[in-house]
C-alpha cells in the first residue's frame, strides 16, 4: 500500500458522505422486488459492494508551462477521468471491487508527439470518513504529432472483508423488522439511533479513484 500523500491524505475530510436518514425505509438481504412497498415498509436491497465514485474536485488535472503560472496563456495540458465503471465479485471471503475508467486530455502545444504520465489513486474508504487502503497507479497519454487530444484507460482494484462489509444479524434484524402503525416507533427511523446508524456506517465501503494531485492542483480545481 502507498502512503496517503497530496490530494488525498489518511483521515481526509475531502468526501465525507452521510448516511441518508430514510424514514421507515427497511434495509433487507433479499427481497421480492427493489422499491417494493410492503406491510412494514418499503423494502430496498442493500449490496455489500463497495460504492464506487470520484471524489470532489479530483476528476480533473491541469499542468501549467511555466508551473509556477496559473493563467489560460500559460496551460499545458489538461485532463478528466469519463467513464467510470465497476464491478463486483462478491463469491469469495474477501469482495472484489474492480473499477475501470477512461482519461481524455488535451494540450496546447501540438507540434510534436508528446507521452504525458499522469498519477492516479484507488482508495478504499469506510464509514465515508476513513480511509482503509490506498494505491497509486499511472496511465500515460500519447498524443500524436498535430493532435491536441489523446485518450487512455486505466484500472484499479480493491478488496473488501466480506466480515466487515457485512451487518450484525442483530442490526439487520432491527433494520428488517415489520412494524405496525399502532406500533410505538412505528414513525422512528432506525438509523436515527446511534448504534444502528454507526454499525451501518461500519459496514458500508466506497471505492474511490481520482487524480492524484498536488496541494497546489487541488487548489487549483477547488477555486477556478
């Protein structure tokens, strides 16, 4: 694993994604139909794998010629991660989350042919809060001579205990369990009580993949 550095660094606050309070909105393992409105509740199916995304503001990259100028007459080359795409292999003790992406970028000087190496992360965060693994990888743009657009793909990824991407039979009962209208917290969320709400929060991952910037990159990308 590589050290968390840049653009996303151990602890980042960057994404930080709350668990949606859904009142009386069961989470069960298996049901008839997704979205079906039941005695109960309405029954949605919650998957173990990892959600998959690009964290704010790192889906793009821009390099400046001089490096140390940020304006339009001084950009190099620029590109955004398009085309995300995932899946999941869920067979095995440990879930399998494979993300695969395109990188399309331009430049300004088309003179020459010119290989671009752009760095790019694959992180596993849980909770939304804390990040759990983290690798850097590369993909590389050929542009060709007289062309001011190139386009590559890259992959990553990353694995998930079954175990801890799994809720406590004693949650998933309180979560799936029928109420009644009589019933006295028939109108309570149950992820509104902190116990339920935390041990969901546990066992949900996320896959995320995005540049891997620089603190003045990321700066960049936040304010322009």
């Amino acid at each position: 694993m590589t050290g968390a550095t840049g653009a996303f660094n151990e602890g980042s606050h960057i994404v930080k994604r709350r668990l949606t309070a859904l009142a009386l909105v069961l989470l069960a393992t298996g049901c008839s139909r997704e979205g079906e409105i039941a005695e109960g509740g309405i029954y949605i199916t919650r998957s173990a794998c990892p959600q998959v995304g690009i964290p704010a503001a790192t889906g793009d990259i821009t390099l400046f010629n001089p490096s140390n100028r940020t304006d339009a007459s001084a950009l190099d080359v620029s590109a955004a991660i398009t085309n995300v795409r995932s899946t999941c292999d869920e067979t095995g003790a440990n879930i399998v989350s494979t993300v695969t992406f395109d990188v399309v970028g331009t430049r300004r000087d088309v003179a020459q042919a010119r290989s671009v190496v752009l760095p790019y992360f694959s992180v596993a965060m849980q909770s939304g809060t804390t990040v759990v693994a983290k690798r850097v990888g590369n993909v590389g743009l050929n542009f060709a001579a007289g062309s001011a657009r190139a386009q590559t793909s890259g992959q990553a990824t990353i694995q998930v205990s079954r175990a801890a991407a799994t809720l406590p039979e004693d949650i998933r009962r309180e979560l799936t369990r029928k109420r009644k209208a009589n019933d006295p917290d028939a109108a309570v969320d149950p992820l509104s009580r902190p116990g339920i709400r935390d041990a969901v929060a546990r066992a949900t991952f996320e896959h995320l993949v995005g540049f891997q910037l620089t603190d003045a990159q990321l700066r960049y990308n936040a304010t322009r």
